[in-house]
C-alpha cells in the first residue's frame, strides 16, 4: 500500500472516530466474511485508506453502510452488482472481500466464477436485470435512454434504479482509491 498502516494508539480524534464507525457500525457487527482489521489493528481495504481523510472518509463510509445495510436490494442482487464492479475495474480487494460475502448470499461458486469473467446469467429475472443494468452503467457508453429507462423501470422500479446507479458508484469510487493507493487483499489472507 502507497499509504502507511495507522496505528490505532496514534489517530487523530476524528481518525479515532471513524475508525470506531467503521468497525462499530453495521460493518463490525454479525458475522464477518472478511476481517476489516490486521491482527496489529490497522484497517484493511479501503477502510485504511478512508482513515487518512476522515473528512471525506466518514461521509463516504456513511453512504457505503448505507448501501449495503439500508436498501431494499436483496443480499445477493446487492453482491451480485458490487461483484460486477469488482470485475470491471479489476479490483482484487473487492473480489476478494465480496466473493465471501457473496457466497454467504447464496451465491454459488460456478456463479462467482461467472461474475468474475464478466458472464453472470440468471434465470431469476430481478438478478438478470440487475446484473445487465451495472453492466451498462461499467460501459463506456452507459447512457440510459427512454427505451432501455422504461424496460427497467418495469423489471427493477424506480427505488432498485436507484439503489443500483449509487451502489456502483460507490463501489466504482472504492476501486479507484484501492488502485491508486495499490490496496490489495491482505498479506495474511493470500
């Protein structure tokens, strides 16, 4: 990583508190299909990265907790599109992190596999429409026109529309910061 690892007993009091945030929030409670910790403390994934901003990591973790805890996108339309970002952008943390989470969503290895290759079909058409929809959004060309809006205002609705354009720009935004700071899946983890 270009960023250094931050020590838990030398953060800032707003580095302190969204670090607490983080691993006190919804992210830290349940079951965890991925450690948001290092043995030492330091933050992994994007997390480490959002602690060195807590001006702009504390809102962007916000609408990330948001996004995974508060829509009403089932948990594997909700892997299944953060999965399809993972692909797009090539981001292994997020592959890494949310294939887990993703099987934990009942997703299958064959299916995971898929995603991965950019290929995911369903035959439940909620995920065929979801999946095909962030694939366009990862497009160069991603516009939406009348046509391609209303077919997904009938088989998403406006509420899943939406849900989906911010989860993949969100998680657009955390491959980006995993790239440039060359985030990847933790040593320990390999």
């Amino acid at each position: 990583m270009r960023l250094p690892d931050l020590d838990p007993t030398d953060l800032t009091d707003a580095q302190r508190e969204l670090r607490e945030r983080i691993l006190g929030g919804p992210r830290g409670d349940g079951p965890q299909h991925f450690p948001l910790a290092t043995p030492d403390g330091a933050l992994t994934g994007p997390f480490q990265v959002l602690l060195h901003e807590p001006s702009l990591g504390a809102p962007l973790q916000e609408l990330g907790s948001a996004v995974r805890y508060a829509t009403g996108l089932s948990d594997r339309v909700r892997e299944i599109a953060i999965l399809s970002v993972a692909a797009a952008t090539d981001s292994a943390f997020e592959q890494w992190a949310h294939a887990r989470v993703g099987r934990a969503a009942g997703l299958h290895d064959t299916e995971l596999a898929a995603l991965a290759d950019g290929r995911f079909t369903s035959l439940d058409a909620t995920e065929q429409a979801a999946y095909g929809f962030c694939r366009r959004l990862l497009e160069d060309t991603s516009h939406v026109d009348d046509e391609v809006y209303a077919r997904l205002r009938e088989d998403l609705g406006t509420t899943t529309i939406t849900e989906l354009v911010v989860l993949v720009g969100y998680y657009r935004t955390l491959a980006q910061l995993l790239d440039v700071f060359d985030v990847g899946v933790p040593d320990e983890q390999r």
